[in-house]
C-alpha cells in the first residue's frame, strides 16, 4: 500500500523498529485507536512470535503499577523470552499530583544503561492531536510539550494524530483493492463522512462492507462480474449513513416544519428493509435523540468538544451529527419540551406493540404532534397524566 500522510509518523516507527536503530523506548501519543492498534500489531509481528507472546509481552498501567517496578522489569532480563515488549498505559498519572521528580530521576537513570532486549512504549492515550496541529487544544498542547521535555530526549515520539479524511478514504480504495474489491470512490466519501473519519469506525464498518459485498458475489452465477462496494452497500449497511435522514427528521420536527417532517418520514420508511416492521426500530431511534437533546439542553452543551464529556460511551451521536443536535436542542425553550415528546414517542411505542391496523398511520400521528407546538396543559389533564404515570 502506497504511503498516506496521516500514517506517515506510525509507518515511520514500524520501520524503525525493523532496524539497528530502534529506541529503548517510544511514547505511543493521540487517542487516534485505529493507529495505536496498528503500531501494537506491528510491535508483536516484529518483536514478540506468538509461541512466546506469554513470556515477552507485559501490559502494564501506571495506575496499578509503578514507574519504578516497571523499569525493574524492563531492566531484568527474562529467562523465557530473548526479548521484551512492554507496555505502560495510563501515562497521564506520572503527570499529575506533585512533581513525581523520584520517577522522573529514576526514567532518566534507566534510559543512560536501558537493556537493549526491552522495549517500552508508553501510551498516552489521553492527548488528543487534531489532524491539524495548529488547532490543537492548549491543554493537550501543553500535556504533550511536557512529554516531549521528560520523556522526549530518550524516547521516539510517534503522534497518533486524527486521520484526515482524503486519507481514510484513500485507505478505503486501498485496502479493498488488496482484497479484489472495488470501493467506488463515492460510497468510500459517504462511509467516512457519515463516520467522521472515525478510523477505528471505518476499518469496522468496511470488514463488514467487504463480507456484504463478498456473499452477494456468491450468489451471482457469472464469475467474471467484478465485486465493488457501492453508496447503496454504504447506506443498507453502515448504520450511520442511514442516521443521515433521521437527524433531517429530527431538524424538521425541532423548527416545527411538519410537511417536511412527514416527507423525510415516509422516505425512511420506503427505504428501510422491513417496510412498517422497522417503525419500533425508529422509534428507538427518535427516543434516543430526544434523550440526548434532552442531556444537552440540561448541560447547557454548546459546542461540539464539550458534547463528549456529559454523554457516555455508547450512547453519543455520530460525529457528523454533534453540531446539527446541539442547534435542535437550542430550538427547545424547556426540559418539559423535550420530556413531552419522550411522553409522544412512549406512547406510540405502546400503540405498535400492541399491532395497530396500521403501523404507518401511528408514526405519521406522532410525527405531527412532535412537529406541533404543546398545547396548554390544563389541571384536569395534568392530573389525569399524574394518574397515569
């Protein structure tokens, strides 16, 4: 495969620890798991064979182990392995509380005799590097010049930088191409666009992709038909493509547009697999946003950057999608706004499950009402909804 530049600092090192010039020890910097997973993939090809992977390969945090036991075991040589690769996650806690000038004195001791049969390779995996760096965040600019100031005399520094998007879908061709597989160049746009350059996504996403297209293949009798992945194969598979026209339905319901709302509901419908089967699969979907708008509102979320902190792994948005749902969240004046179509949206699920005459019909109903501005709830109706809760 020829070189990409966002790979360019990882191809780098996984070249030079092939050599007589490889580093006692490297720092493993960005929280970009695509490359960290194929830097580690090369470090155990090249220095630690699978029948001694048991002996040779530590996996250590500084949070459960000390700098301290971790040079001395880098420092001992083993009696199992010829060589030895470590290595030590959570780097951010030599960084913090106090000084840590024992530790440091200790690092610089070992790295003037490191043993030439170790390896260490910290990982620093709570920088963030922008595949811009000139746009990277202050506070990970100074984290990372601290590094490079303590670490960075005796180690390589490898960035583990986002990878920018002409890249991931350069890669895209690529790799299919050593599998035999055309990617058409649109449908490799929309994959990492509908995923944010997300590479750890992407590689996921495109296994998939390649297993989809593979067995379409085995089902066509005429062998010389050559296999590709098309924007349709993007759109069927990749879950996110199809998120797409679910935040434009959202948008539409957010500015109260309810013709539009109803179009972009119908389209999700005629294109979903299952026909009207898939509508509790859309309430799920629509229930899931509004709870995220719901958490954005509440936190006061107004920029991207910030929208990772208050929700939790699994349940974020695609990239592409953060600034459109934090500017629908700000179209709600209140929390009772959004806990009002959460009510909706239960209470169509309720009216599926209990197999209407016509699926289609309740969530064109629910649409209209969440596209609608709330009525003013009078006592008799705000008691009747005490009871019912």
């Amino acid at each position: 495969m020829a070189a990409i530049k966002s790979f360019a600092s990882s191809d780098r090192f996984l070249a030079e620890i092939q050599t007589p010039q490889i580093r006692p020890g490297y720092v493993l910097a960005g929280d970009e798991a695509f490359l960290y997973q194929r830097c580690r993939a090369g470090v155990l090809e090249t220095l630690a064979p699978p029948d001694q992977r048991d002996f040779c390969l530590h996996d250590l945090d500084l949070a459960e182990t000390t700098i301290f036991d971790i040079l001395d075991r880098a420092q001992t040589p083993s009696l199992m392995a010829p060589f030895q690769v470590i290595f030590v996650r959570n780097l951010k806690t030599l960084y913090t509380r106090g000084a840590k000038k024992e530790e440091f004195a200790a690092i610089d001791a070992y790295f003037r005799r490191p043993n030439p049969q170790a390896l260490l390779l910290f990982v620093a995996e709570h920088l963030h590097i922008p595949t811009d760096l000139r746009r990277m965040d202050m506070q990970d600019k100074e984290r990372y010049e601290r590094i490079r100031e303590t670490l960075g005399e005796w180690c390589g520094m490898v960035e583990l930088a986002r990878v920018e998007e002409g890249d991931a879908v350069r890669w895209l061709a690529e790799a299919a191409l050593a599998r035999n597989i055309r990617f058409d160049s649109d449908a490799a746009r929309e994959l990492v666009d509908a995923l944010g350059a997300d590479m750890m996504l992407i590689s996921s996403e495109f296994e998939k992709l390649c297993l989809y297209v593979q067995g379409k293949h085995l089902l066509v009798s005429k062998e010389d038909i050559p296999q590709n992945i098309t924007l349709g194969d993007v759109e069927t598979m990749v879950l996110a493509a199809k998120q797409r026209s679910l935040y434009e339905l959202t948008d539409a319901i957010s500015s109260k547009d309810r013709p539009r709302a109803v179009a972009l509901l119908h389209g999700l419908l005629n294109a979903s697999d299952g026909g009207e089967d898939s509508a509790i699969g859309h309430l799920y979907m629509l229930a899931r946003t509004f709870r995220q708008m719901l958490i954005i509102l509440e936190k006061n979320v107004r920029d991207s950057r910030a929208i990772w902190g208050v929700l939790w792994q699994g349940f974020r948005m695609p990239p592409f999608a953060a600034e459109d749902l934090i500017r629908q969240a700000r179209r709600y004046q209140s929390r009772s706004d959004l806990t009002r179509a959460l009510r909706l949206i239960a209470k169509a699920d309720l009216e599926i499950r209990s197999s209407p005459p016509d699926k289609r019909l309740v969530l064109e109903r629910l649409i209209l009402a969440l596209a609608s501005e709330p009525r003013p709830q009078t006592p008799e109706l705000l008691n009747q909804f005490a009871m019912e809760l």
